[in-house]
C-alpha cells in the first residue's frame, strides 16, 4: 500500500509540473484580453535556469575579459604589475652589482694593504700540473728571440724616433722585467700628487692589453668609475692594474706570462673619454711610477 501510495503521489507531482496554465493579460475598465501565454511549471523552470545561466556567464565574461577585472580584490592593473616586475628586476640587478662592488673593494683593499700573496693564488686548490710546472724566472727560446727584437727597438728609440711606442720595452731598473702592457702613445704620466698614480696608453679599440709580467690573476671585475678592470700579481709583492677595459680575457685565479693578453683596450667607466688604458704598478702597497721599470717611447 505505501509503494502504490508513493508512486500515485510522484505521478501526481509530474502531473503537476505538467500541468498547463494561462498568463492572461486583461484591459482592467472593459476586461479585454490583451495578451495570453501557456505555462507549465516545467518550462517555467526550464526558462528561469536558462536565463540564470546566461546572466551568470555574460557577468563572468565582462568581468574576465574586460578592464572591470581590475576593480576585483586581488587583481591589480597590468601597468602596475609590470612596473612591479620591472622595479624587481632592477633591485635584484642592482644588488648583484652591489655584491660585486663589495668583493672588488675587498680585494682591493687586500692588495693595497699586502695581505694578497701569489702563493695562495698558486696553492694545489686553484693550480693544475701544467701550471705547477711553470717557472716563471726560466727564459725561453721564445722569451729570448722576444727580448733580442724588443732591444732593437730599443736602439731605434735611442737613435731618435721617440713619437710613439714601438714596441713592448724591458725594465731595466727593477728586478722584474716589465714589459709596456700596449700599443699606443702615453697621454698622460704619473702624478701622484695629483692623484693619477698610474699612465694612460692611448691606442685602437680593441687592441690586445698583455700582461706587464707573469703573475696569477687576482682581481677581474667590473666597477661604474673604471669599467672592466684586472689586477696581477707579480713576484716582490706587486701588482699591476689595467683599467678601462673593453673586455676581459682572463679570469680569477688564471696564471699568465709576460706579454700574454689578457684584455682589450676600450673606453669604459665614468672616468673614461675615449679609447685608453689606465696603468698602475704598486709594490708593497704603494704606487711606483711604471715608467721608471719599463721602457717606453712617448712624445717629448
């Protein structure tokens, strides 16, 4: 009995949804019929979801494809977003920069009080075999053939010709033999009281910047006032620093001989004006004049 009752009444109920009504729309004063419509409670049903469902997408849609979306909490506009992505990327750049201002003062600051020793630069941590090997006091066949020809120009400076650099000359007054590290005419010399401790070598762009004697590589950075800088050291606790850098070819750590390049010349840093490099010698932490140590032709 309860079964049959259950399905007379889900019968009656779909009876119900069925069942057909009419929306008669009536001249209030004479009662004319208007207008009429049939409705059932299922298409009247059907008809709400539809539309509820249409009203719901369009209000998505406008909101997700046009700039209301910005107005939602959470959702910023695309300018500020971009601008924060950018702010981001030049504090990070910026901070990069920072972290390697700090090293380069740190090693600066280390060379210039002494603490800098070649023999931690050529320990079994940062040396293979072959460099092990070298002994940087040994003249080679090739060293020597170099010397012979750098002393024929030599001669050529002391017959006269003494308008530019012809070559790379040899220190005479100083244990180590420095060699000019490049090609170009000496535009500016040393004036320590004036704060320029080192000489400035005019020459081409891009021309190879050797080192001024063998030594180990313990400083290759970059800095805003002086651009692409690397310093070496070099036996009797001395450094050499070339500055202005177009790029550099050697890296912390690496050993280099005398007369091998390890940079090009160029024109970087705030300090510089025109294609140059800016050379110091300093031993013991203090500037030397470096056209005491070497030879080199400029313009009298």
């Amino acid at each position: 009995m309860a079964k049959d009752k259950n399905i007379k009444n889900k019968k009656s109920l779909f009876v119900k949804l069925r069942y057909k009504y009419r929306l008669v729309i009536l001249n209030e004063d004479t009662f004319e019929q208007k207008a009429s419509l049939r409705l059932s409670r299922m298409n009247l049903y059907v008809l709400s979801s539809v539309l509820f469902f249409v009203v719901v997408s369009a209000v998505t849609a406008v909101i997700a494809f046009t700039p209301l979306k910005y107005y939602m909490p959470g959702v910023g506009s695309v300018d500020v977003r971009t601008q924060l992505i950018e702010m981001e990327m030049i504090t990070d750049s910026m901070q990069r920069q920072l972290d390697k201002r700090d090293i380069w003062l740190m090693a600066f600051q280390k060379a210039l009080s002494g603490e800098l020793d070649s023999t931690f630069f050529l320990g079994d941590s940062l040396i293979n075999e072959e460099y092990g090997a070298v002994d940087i006091d040994e003249v080679s066949p090739v060293e020597q053939g170099f010397r012979e020809e750098m002393a024929s120009e030599v001669a050529v400076k002391n017959t006269g010709d003494n308008t530019a650099m012809a070559g790379y000359g040899i220190a005479k007054s100083y244990p180590l033999r420095f060699i000019t590290p490049a090609l170009g005419t000496v535009i500016s010399e040393y004036d320590e009281l004036s704060g320029h401790r080192g000489i400035d070598i005019a020459g081409e762009e891009n021309e190879f910047v050797r080192a001024t004697e063998s030594g180990v590589v313990f400083l290759a950075d970059w800095n805003p006032e002086t651009g692409y800088v690397i310093g070496i050291q070099h036996q009797g606790n001395t450094l050499s620093f070339y500055k202005h850098n177009a790029a550099l070819l050697k890296k912390v750590g690496n050993f280099v001989e005398r007369g091998e390049a390890v940079a090009l010349m160029g024109n970087t840093g705030h300090l510089s004006n025109g294609p140059h490099l800016h050379f110091e010698l300093w031993q013991n932490g203090k500037t030397i004049d470096p056209m005491d140590f070497m030879v080199i032709n400029t313009i009298n």
